[in-house]
C-alpha cells in the first residue's frame, strides 16, 4: 500500500510498506520514552524526532533530527525532494559499521510541543537508508498513541 506521510521538516515522500499495530513490551515502552527524551534535543520544533537503534537489548546508538546537510541521506533521496538533512534515523546509522547495523530496530519517535507522541513513520529516504544498511525492523509512533512496526 502506498501511503504519503510527513517526515521531518514537513517533506512528504512515500513509503512503500504498511506498518501494522503492535502490543509493546517494558522494554519497548522504555525506549521510546528515551527517544521522547532525545527529540527533546532538536532545534525542530513541533517536528522533533528521536531515534534509538538497539539490537539484542542493547542500544546501538541514539539521535535527534539535526538541521545539518547530510550526503549519506542524499543517495536515497529524491533531487526534487531538496536538501538532505540528518533526520533522527539517519543519524542513528550514520558512522555505525555494517555489522552493527544489520539486523537491528529502530525505534522513532516524533513528539509535538507539549512532548506528546506523533506519528513518525520513516519518510521514503529512511526508509531506502535503513533498510541498504540491514536494519530489520522499524517501530514508530503514531497520533493515537500506539506504536507500529513493519519489516524492511
Ligand atoms: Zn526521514
């Protein structure tokens, strides 16, 4: 199912897999109230994402969306979708070695003003970037306050 999302900064891009809704575990709970803990850290806004990359129970790596170009993030972007900035999932696999990456989930997050969760669902370069990397699977919040995964 093509579905049009917002990502950070307001870009619209598509991705081409439905998450579905999952029951989360503590220690799902407690990662994304550490991601709702680093978004708190972007410049963005109303758009601030948070990202933890774990594997095992171990997390890999963490980040924010950072308004900073970012030529990784451009390979997977489209030319007309513009400048490719460091959104919260790239900067979590950015510098990480492939043996890291490869079978780990990521977990984002985007959160409004008030600190309350919003949808957040990879937007097309994440996704094209997560998956080139092994990440395996992708949990995110939405507006109702539940979390989706799907597969890459
Ligand atoms: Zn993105």
């Amino acid at each position: 199912m093509l579905k049009s999302n917002p990502c950070a900064h307001g870009f619209k891009q598509r991705t081409v897999v439905a998450g579905r809704p999952v029951e989360t575990s503590k220690r799902i709970d407690r990662y994304f109230e550490l991601a709702r803990n680093i978004a708190q850290n972007s410049p963005y806004g109303k758009i601030r994402h948070g990202a933890i990359l774990a594997k095992g129970g171990s997390i890999l790596n963490t980040s924010f969306n950072k308004d900073k170009f970012n030529s990784f993030g451009s390979r997977f972007r489209d030319a007309d979708r513009g400048y490719a900035t460091v959104h919260a999932e790239l900067g979590c696999i950015l510098g990480m070695p492939r043996s890291a990456t490869t079978g780990a989930d990521i977990y984002v997050c985007r959160i409004n003003r008030d600190g309350e969760f919003r949808y957040s669902k990879p937007c097309g370069m994440c996704h094209e970037a997560l998956k080139h990397v092994g990440v395996k699977r992708v949990y995110y919040t939405t507006n109702e306050g539940i979390v989706e995964m799907y597969k890459l």
